[in-house]
C-alpha cells in the first residue's frame, strides 16, 4: 500500500513528516511550488530521507465548479496548457530538490480538460510524462494486473478512523489490491484533515505489520508492477 499527501501542506511538514519518520514509514507528498517553497527545508530533509516528492502541476487548476478555481478552471485549459502547467512544477521540484518527480497527482481527481466537444482527457498527458498518475475521491483500490497507471484509483483518509484505515488494508490485502490512500491537512482542526493520533497509530499499524504489508511509495510499487508486466 501506498500513503500519500497532497499539497505540501504546512501540516504535513509540521506534524505528519515527523510522525512517518518516527515509525519508519516512507510516503509520497504531491506538491505544488507555493507550498514546497513555504517549508524547503523540511522537503529537502525529506527527499534526502527516502520519501517521495510528486508533482500536483504548479497552479492546482480544478473545475470552476469550485468558485476558489474559478478563475483557473479545468474548463479554460487546452492540453498545451496543462502540459505546460505540468512541466513548470517538475522544474521547480527539479530545481529545488535536485531530483525530478517521476508520479504525479490530479487536483481534484479531475483529469479532463475543456468543456463539451472540446472536453479532452489529460490522462496522456501524464502517461508520457510520469510512472504514474493517481486520482481521489475513489472507492475502489487498484488491481495490480489491470490498473491504469497512469490513472490509479486513490482512496480518501481524510477524517478517517484508525478502524477504518486498518479495514482498507485488510480488505486490500484480501483482494491482493494496490491500496492508495490520500490525504491533506494532519492534526490541524480544518476541513480534509486526518487526525495525527490516526496516522501515528496507523503507522505503527503498518510497522507491525510489515511481514505480510508492504509500504511502498508510489513510485516504488508502480515501477514494481512496470516490471512484472514487461515480456
């Protein structure tokens, strides 16, 4: 399974970061340059560390569904556009990290571009750029022998309960399932937070449970699962 973060959140550098650290857990943290910026040192540190610094496209463009994307809304953009998006945060993360994102995640879990007949799927856009892509707000985990890298299903743990969590690793575990959960805020008191006493608890979870769990970054299980399907 595979715990991911979206945004570089203040909070995730502040609370969740030293709490994977804490139990040995490596995650992926899907960034954008305003937030990578805000906390360089601690992304360093953690890149440096074995985690996994993705790519969310450098102005986290959704649907103007959102009124807060209104103005940088899905439904304006052209594949050029969102490709340039795209590629403006990998040389920022490049730039400042030393190393270039190799998986990246949709904002939202949107993954169009345009509206009507215009509409057009940026999925290719990111299958030629990156190992693997992964969406949200899913609610299925992925089946190694038929997923869509490029498109992974990704499973929210925001606001989730340790029960919950441990749940969805048995059940993928069970389904012999590539579980991705992700998440935003840790520990603050905000909308889309996962509780710092959940993650602790759930990573020791998953420590004690490392005979039979294998916790992989993105970037590892999708490369892992690249090689098996190659002749």
């Amino acid at each position: 399974m595979s715990l991911t973060f979206d945004d570089a959140r203040l909070s995730q550098a502040d609370t969740a970061l030293p709490i994977l650290d804490g139990h040995g857990v490596r995650g992926t943290f899907y960034v954008s340059p305003p937030g990578l910026d805000a906390r360089l040192d601690a992304w360093k540190r953690a890149a440096a560390s074995g985690h996994e610094i993705g790519n969310h496209t450098g102005t986290h463009p959704c649907s103007g569904n959102f009124p807060w994307s209104r103005a940088n809304a899905l439904e304006d953009y052209t594949l050029e556009r969102i490709e340039a998006d795209i590629e403006a945060a990998s040389a920022h993360i490049e730039k400042t990290l030393g190393s270039r994102p190799v998986t990246f995640a949709y904002p939202c879990g949107q993954k169009f571009v345009g509206r009507g007949r215009g509409r057009q799927s940026y999925v290719p856009v990111v299958a030629g750029r990156f190992v693997a892509g992964r969406g949200a707000f899913d609610e299925v985990p992925n089946d190694p022998l038929f997923c869509d890298l490029a498109a992974l299903a990704g499973i929210d743990a925001d606001g989730a309960s340790l029960r919950r969590l441990e749940a969805a690793v048995e059940t993928a575990l069970i389904q012999g399932a590539w579980l991705i959960l992700f998440a935003h805020e840790v520990g603050t008191p905000r909308r889309q937070t996962l509780s710092a006493k959940v993650l602790d608890q759930f990573c020791r979870y998953l420590t004690l449970s490392q005979d039979r769990i294998w916790v992989g970054t993105v970037a590892q299980v999708a490369s892992y699962i690249m090689r098996q399907r190659t002749p």
